[in-house]
C-alpha cells in the first residue's frame, strides 16, 4: 500500500536474531521503542541488500490510526495468561520453525 507519493515495493534481505525480552541487548534497544504491555521481542536484522521495484499496482491507503487490539489483549490476560497462551499458540512459526520460548 502506499500512503502517498510514488509507491514502491521494497524487499529487505539480511539475517535476523532475536533478543528476548530480559536479556541485556534487548534490555539496551527496548528504550528505543513505545511501551506495549507483553512485549516478549525485538527482532534486529543485519541488512545486506536493499531491493525496491516499481509498485504501479499498489493501492493508495489512507491512515486511519494505529490498532489498540495487542496491548488490550495483554493487559486482560496479564503475564501469567500470555506465558500460557505463547507457549500453546506459538510454539512453532507459520512455516514450521521453533517459536520463541514462551519464559
């Protein structure tokens, strides 16, 4: 989608790590960020090409506002409830992969 201007397709290739919630990288960026309750991540990716194409075809969007629904949903559940829902619910990726340890 694109908000305005020309749009653009933009592929960003590289590899990624995670940094869980608690560990000290994580504790060092997490500043960085807006407070959302249950936050369990941040996802650094180590970029080595940058790839744009043409985005004729991309629908222009208006910006209505951000989403409420994750931070709702955490504070309901509180942090008890959100370990149990992870490590039901996200114990494997959509592709198969080993989801994030739930602790």
């Amino acid at each position: 989608m694109a908000f305005g201007g020309p749009p653009k397709i933009v592929r960003l290739h590289g590899n990624a790590r995670v940094l869980l919630a608690g560990s000290e990288p994580f504790n060092e960026l997490v500043g960085k960020f807006p407070d959302h309750p249950g936050l369990r991540s941040i996802v650094v990716v180590d970029l080595t090409r940058v790839s744009d194409s043409c985005g004729y075809a991309v629908p222009l969007m208006d910006y209505q506002s951000d989403r409420d629904v994750l931070d709702r949903v955490a504070e309901k559940k509180g942090p008890e409830r959100l370990i149990a829902y992870r490590a039901e619910k996200n114990a494997k990726s959509v592709d198969g992969l080993p989801g994030i340890d739930p602790e």
